[in-house]
C-alpha cells in the first residue's frame, strides 16, 4: 500500500467516526452503482459494526437493480431497528427505493432523488424498463387502429415479451417494496394528518405510499430517467415527503461535505467505480 494510500485512508476513517459521534450513529457509506455483488459487500460491512446505535447510511449512488435494494435493505433491517439516509449528491432510482426505506432522510438543497421507474440489465447496460413499454404500449395501440409505419412495424416485431413481462414485473416489485417501506419506516410516527389532526391509520399510510410510488414512477410527470428531483420538489404538495436539512447542523453538514469530497476525490484518483466504508470495513 502506497503512502499516501494509508494517509488518506486514516482520514477518512477520522473523518467517517467524527460523523458518527455527531449523530450518534454507526455510519456505513454506500457510493456506488446498484450492481450484483454489491449487497454482499454491504452484508461483510454491516456485520463488522457493533450494532449498538441505530446505523446511518450515507448514500451515493446513480441507481440500478432494484432486487439487490431489496437485499441491501434486508441486511441492514437485520441488525437494525432504526436507520437514517444521508444523501450527499444523488440517490437515483433504485437508490431513490433505497432512500425511502429508511426512518429519516437528511438531504442539502442540492442533493436529489428521481424516479423509481426500474432499471434492467440489458446486453451488459442498465436500461429504464419503462422506456421499452411505454415504446411497446404506443406502438400497439397504433397497430390496433392500423396507423403503423413499416418501420414501427419492424421495431413491434423485434420487443422480445418475455423481456417486456421482466419490465412489468420490475416496475410492480418497485412500487410494492416503496409502498412497503414507507408504510413500516418512513410512516411509523406518522400519527395525526397535518390539517385536520384526525388518527392515521395503517390504511391511510398505505394509501399515501401508494400515490407516492405512483407519482415517482410516472415518466410522464418526470420526462426522463435521470431527472434529479431536489428537496423543496420532495416536501412540495404533490410528492409530500418528509425530508430533513442536512444544513440544519452545520457541524454535520461540514463534516459530510468534507468526507464526501476527499472520498470521491480517493475513488477518481483510484478508478474505484465503487465504494463500501465503515470505521472497521475499508
């Protein structure tokens, strides 16, 4: 190992407890495409820690595979009761999945979550499922009225349905683990509605996390797949989350921004596209 290696790993391991102790949590950094093999690397990394405190994750991540949120979120709800996102920069699609399993959310006015619309492997890339039916559903209700094209009729005859049955099914697991989620963590306190203060029950949780999941998988209402949605979009009328200001603890915020810059700055140097950290997982 390089000197300046050790140098910089004992640094942000520094910086990484220093977070901890702040919000008195065992903090595990995820920056990372969504990927195969990365819920077993979290596994090694979470069962490193204590789990004496509630864990606090620090999410990097542009999206991916949905089925591996759901084994990412399996293992950390394992060890923990309690969980708290950090999202420094981005947490795209399946991330935005992984974000909203958790009790609180902390966000900067910059930092942003999109859509949930799934994201399958496809000839070794990551396509958004829902570009291939929504392409499928048009181009079937034009074969129905015989408006097609030869060339819409050529690209009808090559959309494999096996391969459309797959992006369905992907998008109902994303809007049933959203649901789900919000329902258990993300709602757990929610006890009285804002307005009117009348008792929230387990029904109105679920229907609310269902127009939730609704709304961030509809490309029609977000345009495009990597459109980043900030903080003020989040707490607005319409998507209604509850989202917390990492600005609010300005300690926290100064030390977040410090970790995450000299981290990304490691993992560019390095050519790390991916990146698990704990105090005792490096």
């Amino acid at each position: 190992m390089r000197p300046l290696d050790t140098c910089i790993k004992s640094e942000l391991n520094r910086q990484l407890i220093q977070i901890g102790k702040t919000i008195d949590a065992e903090v595990v950094t995820v920056v990372s495409p969504i990927l195969h093999g990365l819920e077993l690397k979290l596994r090694v990394a979470i069962e490193s820690l204590s789990h004496q405190k509630p864990v606090a994750v620090i999410l990097d991540t542009p999206g991916g595979i949905v089925e591996i949120v759901e084994r990412m979120v399996t293992t950390i709800r394992s060890f923990y009761d309690d969980m708290t996102v950090i999202v420094p920069d981005q947490a795209m699609s399946a991330g935005t999945i992984f974000a909203l399993s958790a009790d609180r959310i902390i966000m900067d006015h910059l930092s942003c979550l999109g859509p949930i619309d799934p994201q399958i492997e496809r000839d070794g890339k990551l396509v958004p499922a829902l570009s291939y039916l929504n392409q499928y559903e048009r181009l079937n209700e034009k074969a129905k009225q015989r408006a097609l094209t030869t060339a819409e009729y050529a690209l009808l005859n090559k959309l494999d349905l096996g391969e459309l049955y797959q992006f369905e099914q992907a998008r109902e697991l994303s809007i049933e683990l959203l649901i789900k989620w919000l329902t258990q963590y993300k709602f757990k306190n929610w006890e009285k509605t804002e307005r009117r203060q009348k008792n929230v029950t387990e029904k109105m949780k679920e229907d609310r996390a269902g127009k939730i999941a609704a709304l961030l998988n509809n490309p029609e209402r977000w345009h495009s797949h990597g459109r980043a949605i900030d903080r003020e979009t989040l707490r607005g009328d319409e998507v209604k989350l509850k989202i917390d200001n990492l600005e609010d603890n300005a300690k926290l915020y100064k030390q977040v921004r410090a970790y995450f810059g000299l981290l990304t700055d490691y993992m560019v140097r390095e050519n790390h596209p991916s990146f698990i950290h704990t105090k005792e997982y490096f």
